[in-house]
C-alpha cells in the first residue's frame, strides 16, 4: 500500500487531498469522527428548520457540503480499515 491514498472527491486529475496510510489508527478515526459529527449536527439543524420558505440553492449547497464531508469520512474509515485488516 503507498502511503497516500486520494480522496474520492478530488476535482482534478492531479489530486491534492491525500489521506495518509501511514497514520495511527487513532488519528484515522478522530479524522473520520469529526467530519461525521460535522454532518450529523449539519442535518439536525436542517431538520429542526422549517425549510419549506428556503431557497433551492441553498439547500443544494448543504447536499453539497455534507456529502463532501461523508465522503471524505468514509475515505479515511477505508484506509482505518485497510490498517486493522493489515495488523490481523
């Protein structure tokens, strides 16, 4: 396994977000954790909103963001489980 592996949501052909390999397993998961928090507060506060005067964009750009943040959570949950199934 090299030690960087992309993020899915990479835009470019030349990725520049990288989630390490080599990262301790702790670290790996407070990456995941925090960004899964982030969505999970994010999609509380939509849905204790009345959201039905809000803009389409808007809530198009939440989508956006939480699904940026899901992905980039499940990338680094990948490579956590890569390094557990690895030290088995």
């Amino acid at each position: 396994m090299s030690s960087h592996i992309s993020m899915t949501h990479n835009e470019d052909n030349m990725p520049v977000l990288l989630v390490s390999t080599e990262a301790p397993l702790d670290v790996l998961h407070s990456s995941a954790a925090s960004r899964f928090l982030a969505v999970t507060q994010m999609m509380e506060s939509l849905a204790s909103l009345d959201i039905s005067s809000a803009k389409g964009a808007d809530v198009q750009q939440l989508a956006h963001a939480a699904a940026m943040l899901l992905r980039d959570g499940c990338d680094v949950m990948d490579v956590l489980g890569r390094q557990i199934r690895l030290r088995a």
